[in-house]
C-alpha cells in the first residue's frame, strides 16, 4: 500500500551546515551569508509543503544485483548496500514546486538569495528523508540508496516514480534528460532491517 506524508516546514530539522554547504559556503558563514541563510528560511516556510510517498515492497537478490516489484536492478552497489534485506521501501520525496518558483522569482532580482534559497531547499528535502529514514522506516536517518549512487541506474527513478504514483499523489514527475521535477526532489530505495511485518 502506498503511503503519503505531509511534514510541516517548521517540523524539519534543517542542518544549515548542510545548506551553506550547498551553496558554496567553505569554513565560516559571515554576516552577510548567515543573513541570507535566514531569509532563505523565512521564505520557504511560508510557502514550502514537503511532501513524500512510499511503500514496503519485496527485494530478491540474485548474482548481478536486486529484483524488485518485478523488475531486475543491475547493481551490485545497492545489492551490498541493502545487505540481503528481504524487505525493502521505495520512497520519492519532494520539496515541492514552490521551491522551484522560489528560486526562479529570486534568481532575477538578487541571485545571492536565490542560490542560498536553492541550498536551503536542498537542505530541506534531506530532512524529509532524514526523518521518514528515522521515524517510518526505524533506520539511520540517511539509510538509502539512491538512483545515480554507483552503479545504480539513474534511470531507475522512473520505476520508482511509476510504483508509488508519484506523479499523480505529490506532482513528481521525470524529464527526458532524467532529471527529477520538481527539481528539489529525492528517489531512493530504503532496507527494511530485519522485518517483514511492515504495515505499508
């Protein structure tokens, strides 16, 4: 069963270490920086509704990689990585498109907000998986593997986006080029440690 979740902005623990990282920042914030930071913040939480779909599906190994819904992933990277887990979740996440216009509104006007609202954002759909990972899934919060780690195939995404629907629950949608739209977005596959008795 596909499961939806919709996290408050302001219930995300943003890490700004992250976010400055992001966007460019090396060693300490100054001033300047730490203001943008902050305005970038205030923005996205008056508008930003993160967003997630996800669901507990079966996993089979075999000597090339991963069987999953059906479909062989020739990875041994996320083979290893899921270490045999008999059960497995597919998630896709997103910021959501108010990010993009965001971005887009500021990059005309004051590009320095714009590339820290970018950052931010990034930072925020992190903390969305951060805490699906920790609270839905009772892994670490950054306990995924993600199409375009390794040998995973990026185009893997379309699987992902297709078995969870997420085009029509949360507006997730893939260019030809394979690049994930909204463009704050995250599709990864999730071990299930030890379990088998999910209720999703």
């Amino acid at each position: 069963m596909i499961k939806l979740a919709e996290i408050p902005f302001n219930e995300l623990h943003i890490k700004k270490a992250e976010a400055l990282r992001y966007a460019g920042v090396k060693g300490e914030a100054d001033p300047n920086t730490n203001e943008l930071y902050q305005r970038a913040l205030s923005l996205l939480s008056e508008v930003l509704k993160p967003k997630a779909v996800y669901k507990c599906v079966d996993a089979f190994y075999t000597d090339k990689g991963v069987i999953i819904e059906g479909e062989e992933i020739k990875s041994l990277g996320l083979k290893k990585f899921l270490k045999s887990e008999k059960r497995v979740a597919l998630l896709a996440a997103t910021a959501g498109l108010e990010a993009d216009r965001l971005i887009l509104r500021y990059s005309m006007v004051e590009p320095s907000l714009a590339l820290m609202i970018d950052a931010v954002s990034a930072a925020a759909v992190e903390a969305l998986c951060n805490k699906l990972c920790k609270d839905c899934f009772k892994g670490n919060e950054q306990e995924r593997f993600s199409p375009g780690y390794s040998d995973f195939p990026i185009s893997y995404q379309k699987s992902i986006i297709k078995a969870l629907s997420a085009d029509l629950k949360i507006g997730l949608t893939l260019t030809n080029s394979l690049m994930l739209a909204p463009s704050k977005s995250v599709t990864a596959v999730i071990p299930l440690k030890g379990c088998t008795d999910y209720d999703f």
